[in-house]
C-alpha cells in the first residue's frame, strides 16, 4: 500500500479468516436445522444488500468524476451544483514563519476549545501550546446569543489570566485569535461570516442573520479582554491550514468523524465566482461541504428510509453514506428487517433493536475486531446495545452487514478524495500527481475503524493505479484544527505581524 497513515493497526480485512469464514457459513451444511432455515430466510437480505452497495472500480470512477464536474459546476455559481463549494477567503496560508502569541476559540458542537500557542518561526516553530476543554452549560444553547457569547468570553478571559512565557506580551497589546466555528455561515471575508442557522441541537436568539465575528468581538470587549478575531474558519479549512504549517505538500484536508467535509487549495483564477476578490492570482481554500454530494450514489432501501425519517430528508446525502453518525444506524436497519423476515434473533423484536440510532458506528466497527471462533464480542454486544441474544452463524451475518457498510462508506469517501484530487489535477497539469501529495485526514471515524480506512486506502490506490499512488500520502493529523485556527491568525494578522 503505498498510502501512509500515521495510525496504528491498520489491519486488512481482505483474505482474512473472518471473511472465509463468513462466507463458508452459507455454503457449508450445518447440523442445527434452525440455524440453517434463518440463514437460508436471511440471505436473500444479505445478498441484496451487497449488491446494492458494490462499488466495483468502473461505479468509483464515476462517481470520482461526478464528484469533480459538481465542484467545477459549485465554483462556477453559488447554487450551481450540489456542493455549496464556500470561499473561504484564506488565501495565505502558514509558512512556518509566523511567530507570536496567538489563540484559538473552537466551537462547533456542546464543547468548546480554547487553545493559545507561542510560535517561534522556522527554527522553533510551535514553542508551547495550551489548551482547555469546556462544556456549554445546557441552558445556554436555549439562551439568547449574547448569553452564549459571554460566557465564551469569560472562559477565555480566565483563560488568558494564566499567560506567561517567552512571548508574553504587554497588557496594553490586543491579542489575536482564530476562530473555528462548525456551524453553516455566510462568509463575507476571512474575518467576518453571517450565521445562516444554529443546528447540532443549538437553538440561540439572537445570532442568525449576525456576524458572529462581531458577537464574539463584543462580548469580549463586555469582558475588557484584548483579544479581537483575526480569522474565522471552518474545521476543516483549520485542519488544512494546521497540517500545511508542517508540510508545504498538504493541498486537501479531510474530515472523517461523526460527520464529514473536505477542503482543498483552488487556484483564484479557476473560481469563477470570485469575481470582486481584488486579486485573481495566488489560491484560495475552498470548503467544499462534500457532505452534500448526492450524484449517482449507490444508496440501499435502508438509506433511503433514514434519510426520510432524519431532521434534513434529501440533505446530506453524501455524509448520510459514509460518515460516523450514520453507518451504525443503517446496521441496525438492517438487521431489523433480518429479525422481521427470520428467526435470526429469536422470534420476538427487542424494543432496543426498533429504536434509531441504538446501534453506534463504534459498536459496528468493535464486532468487526473480534477474531474469537463463535464471536463472542459481537454476542455480547448484540445482547447489550440492541438487546438480541445471537448463535456464531447469526453473528457471522451481522458482521457480514457491517463490512459490507463500512465497505461502502470507505470505498466512497476514497472515490470522494480522489474526485477532488483529478479535478485539481486537471486544472494544472502535474501539479498534483506529478509529485508527492499530502491529504490531511482528520476524525475519529478514519482513526478508529481500520476497515473503514483499509477500504478507503485501496479505493485510492485501485482508482489512481500504483503508479500515481505513490505520490499520494494520507496523513493523519489528529485536533490540527485548531492549532490551525491560531496559525491563520497569524497569518492574517492586523497587529503589525508580518510574515
Ligand atoms: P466530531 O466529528 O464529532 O468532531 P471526532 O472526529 O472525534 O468528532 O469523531 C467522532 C466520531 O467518530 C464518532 O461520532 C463516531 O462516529 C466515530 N468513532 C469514534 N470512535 C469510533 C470507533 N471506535 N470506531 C468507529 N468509529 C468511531
Ligand atoms: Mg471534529
């Protein structure tokens, strides 16, 4: 495999004992009469649902290039395709050479970030990085929006109290912070975005329609703090940006947690929709919220039925296929239109296996890890989280489900890299596949499921051939966003740093 991953225990799970095993359960007569008719009753479902799924080459093909003539259609006009592809109005992206004092404020879900980290330029590079966790108390994603700002404010307040060390800076001089903010926003420059709507379960009066910049600008002034936002950025264009401080061939990040996007480096002058930006040389990182690809997608009954139920029907449908959110509930559909049809799992339905979202993709992804002879692993998981007492060859078929899943989403986020890497390619020739290119990865969903990341690997490797493969480094780079945040400040900062 020429994709290098700095993870540990990337294990294949093809030609393994598991796969030979599950497959040899079909075909091989079994004593135990029940057991025979439930997998004869089951595999029906079974053999649908693979077919469904199959993503052979020629379906990644397409969807790669699917994926890039969306992106081409997305930069032509706001609403021209599928992928909202959002400017992101970094167009400087960190050298090495910043130095400083800079912080980071990350919020984008129940906690929030706050990071401060002493830059030393190109010798000493990230001097010492501190950071906090906190959760919003839950009344305040009820409250009004200078409630939620305030309290943001008086956390980073205390927070800068402690400061100290080598670059500690006179009281009197304003301090800069990079702000990651994971909700949907309008942005306007690299310092200023129009909040279109909370969502993740926040519900704040007050902020949409607003410039969030200014919210947080605001209440830290309210709080007398000096430390005013320099960049507002989205995770993932974090992620690039922190992953690109270290290496000069970074041009794609990728998130792969609970849900999914990705961002790359676009030439200006191949932004149509850029039209008043003062200049068209130099590049651009565009959000791509490839979330939203829906084209052509290989989708099953079961996708179509969670979409239809979700809170956003006919949204996302990408992130619906592939991300961490999902892939445990499809599971768990399936195996209860296995239970419906069969005696799979006793005769009666547990309340557990009928409830959305019981099944995580972290219980999916632990079944496949069990390598004991009658997968006791998966029993007990299947007893405790969905409530469903199982025999071996019951097991072998759930695993079967959840490979067969995983595969999918794997294989499709693979085809959803290279779609991007092809279009950029395109645009310049050589650029990309002509020497070493790096995509940051980030997101608990790529780090923790070794399936899922072996079939994403061998997508890219089968769609780029050997060859091209080798210049294609996926690296994974764990909480780059906001260390990435703070060196965007930097960069595009106002207080007299210049790089
Ligand atoms: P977020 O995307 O919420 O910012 P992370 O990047 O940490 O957070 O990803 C968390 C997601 O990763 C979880 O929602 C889950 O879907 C997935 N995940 C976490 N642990 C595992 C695991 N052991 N196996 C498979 N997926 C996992
Ligand atoms: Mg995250």
């Amino acid at each position: 495999m020429s994709v290098t991953v700095r993870s540990p225990g990337v294990r294949s799970i093809y030609g393994s004992a598991r796969s030979a095993k599950a497959l040899g359960s079909f075909s091989r007569p079994r004593a135990n009469m029940a057991v025979q008719s439930n997998v004869i009753s089951v595999a029906p479902i079974l053999t649908k649902l693979k077919e469904d799924c199959a993503t052979p080459l020629p379906v990644l093909r397409h969807l790669a290039a699917a994926m890039a003539s969306d992106m081409r259609a997305g930069l032509a006009v706001d609403g021209g395709s599928d992928l909202p592809m959002i400017l992101s109005y970094v167009d400087a992206l960190p050298t090495g050479n910043e130095e400083g004092l800079f912080y980071a404020l990350d919020l984008g879900g129940t906690n929030f970030r706050v990071l401060r980290v002493q830059l030393g330029g190109k010798e000493e590079r990230v001097i010492t990085t501190e950071f906090e966790q906190v959760s919003i108390p839950p009344e305040l994603m009820f409250g009004t929006s200078e409630e939620l700002f305030d309290f943001i404010a008086s956390v980073l307040a205390k927070f800068a109290e402690k400061e100290g060390g080598e670059f500690n800076l006179p009281d009197c001089q304003t301090r800069e912070i990079g702000f990651t903010f994971s909700f949907p926003v309008k942005q306007t420059s690299v310092d200023s975005g129009i909040l279109i709507k909370w969502t993740k379960g926040f519900a704040v009066s007050g902020t949409a329609g607003k410039d969030v910049v200014a919210c947080l600008n605001e209440a830290m002034q309210r709080q007398g703090l000096n430390l005013r936002v320099s960049a507002l950025v989205n995770d993932t264009v974090g992620t690039l940006a922190g992953a690109r401080y270290w290496d000069d061939d970074v041009m794609v990040a990728v998130i792969l947690g609970t849900g999914t996007n990705a961002c790359y480096l676009e030439r200006k002058d191949a932004i149509p929709k850029l039209q008043s930006h003062n200049s068209t040389s130099g590049g651009m990182i565009i959000n791509t919220e490839w979330g939203a690809f829906s084209n052509d997608l290989p989708l099953t009954e079961f996708d179509r039925e969670m979409d239809a139920d979700s809170i956003n029907p006919g949204e996302q449908i990408f992130e619906k296929t592939i991300s961490g959110m999902y892939l445990g509930e499809i599971v768990r559909r399936v195996l209860l239109k296995m239970a419906r049809a069969s005696e799979l799992f006793g005769d009666s339905i547990s309340e557990k296996l009928l409830t959305p979202f019981m099944l995580r993709t972290p219980d999916i992804c632990a079944m496949q890890q069990d390598t004991s002879e009658d997968l006791e692993v998966v029993g007990t998981i299947l007893l405790d989280v969905v409530g469903v007492s199982s025999n071996a060859s019951g097991r072998q078929i759930v695993v079967e489900v959840c490979d067969t899943i995983a595969k999918r989403g794997g294989r499709l986020a693979g085809a959803g890299i290279v779609g991007i890497l092809e279009k950029m390619e395109e645009d310049s020739e050589g650029l990309i596949f002509g020497k070493r290119t790096v995509v940051a990865m980030d997101g608990g969903l790529y780090e923790h499921y070794p399936q899922y990341r072996a079939h994403l690997q061998e997508a890219v490797q089968e769609l780029l051939g050997p060859q091209t493969s080798t210049n294609i480094v996926i690296e994974h780079t764990k909480d780059g966003s906001g260390i990435g945040a703070a060196l965007l400040a930097a960069t595009n900062s106002k207080y007299g740093h210049n790089f």
